[in-house]
C-alpha cells in the first residue's frame, strides 16, 4: 500500500472539469514533482489532497486512513500553498509562536531556528506587512518546516524568491527528504527541482500522469 493514495479523484468548479479522474500513488520519504502550467490543476489537487477542497468524486487515503474535508489530517503536514496569509501586524517569530502554541510541539528556540533557517531574523520586530514577498515566501517555508512534519506539501515555492531564495529552498528540502518528509512540490519552472525528485508528475488541463501508470483518464 502507498504512503499517499489518490483514487479518481475528480473536481469541477463552475462546469468546467478542473481535474479529471487522477489517480496517483506517493510513497513515504520520497519527493514528488507535480509540473504543469498554472491554472494546470495543480493547487485545486493539493487542495483536495489536504481536506481544503471536497472533491466531486474519488478518494484521498493518507497512511490507510481517508481524507475528509473539515476533518483533522491524518498525519502532521507541513503546508506552503497559495501564499499561506499570515498576521500582518506580527513579526516572524510571533507569527510561528502563534502557529506552534496550537501543537505545543517544539520550544521557542526552534522556533528561531527554522526562521534562522530560511535566512530571516528572528529578532527581528518588523511587522509581517513590512515583508517583501520573497521575504514572506520565506516565512511561509519556515512554518511548513518548523515541526518536522511527516508530510511536505509546497505550491509553487519558488515564487517571488531571488536565485539566492531558490537555492536556500533547495537544500532545505533536500533536507527534509534526507530526514524521511514524504514531499510534494508544485512547480511551472521544474529546472529547479530536478536532482531531488524521485519522480515527476506532469499536468496539463486537469490530466495527471505519472511514471508507471498512474494516470488520470
């Protein structure tokens, strides 16, 4: 059985069919490219996948366990989707202190750590508003990463980020893969990404394919 099943997963937003009967297998501690063009489908399928969306057919089943909108995720997941929004008038370590008091998982000092971690300064008072959006970008994979999760789900990481930010996420996620995350990135610009997908996925109008027969008819 795979770490990740999706099972005829289907969605249609406003009539049109954004994805059409994917059926796609992830297996735990390896790193999955999903690439297509955006509008492709790719974020409405993460969507799906994290319980944010409720799909109009098929199934998600994470660790043997189903996936049900509104409901808790089976296992911990690290999110970085869509510019995750964060509170604006907070600086980096209050926003991630709000965020980690709701697990209670880790201390403040690795709190520092994953903003450290991301090339930011967790002494830093400035307000999130005051951000860049590379900056924000940046923020946004320190949360994601900061509680080690068991799943690595990140939309089009490399958004708004210098050459400087896409290498810096580039060994980061390499980290997390040498660290046993089951992760799946979304990308137009997979060039980036090429040395550490185990496997590529391709997109196109709401159709999935991947290697070895998992494709969306």
């Amino acid at each position: 059985m795979s770490y990740i099943e999706i099972i005829g997963l289907s969605k249609e937003i406003g009539g049109k069919k954004i994805v059409s009967d994917a059926n796609l297998r992830f297996e735990k501690g390896k790193a999955y490219g999903i690439v297509g063009a955006n509008g492709s489908g790719k974020t409405v399928l993460m969507k799906m996948l994290l319980g944010l969306v409720t799909p109009n057919e098929g199934e998600i089943k994470v660790n043997g366990v189903s996936v049900v909108s509104g409901k808790k995720f089976p296992v911990y997941c690290g999110v970085m989707i869509e510019n995750n929004q964060l509170w604006p008038e907070f600086s980096a370590f209050e926003n991630l202190k709000y965020l980690a008091d709701i697990n209670k998982k880790i201390s403040n000092e690795q709190i520092r750590d994953a903003i450290k971690k991301v090339g930011l300064d967790p002494k830093s008072k400035k307000a999130f508003s005051k951000f860049s959006l590379g900056m924000k970008q940046r923020l946004s994979l320190a949360q994601a990463i900061m509680e080690e999760p068991d799943i690595l789900i990140l939309d089009e990481p490399t958004n708004s980020l210098d050459e400087c930010g896409i290498e810096l996420m580039r060994g980061l996620i390499k980290q997390e893969k040498e660290r046993g995350c089951t992760i799946i990135v979304s990308s137009h610009s997979p060039e980036f990404f090429d040395d550490i997908w185990d496997e590529q996925i391709s997109v196109s109008n709401g159709v999935f394919t991947q290697p070895g027969g998992g494709k969306s008819l």
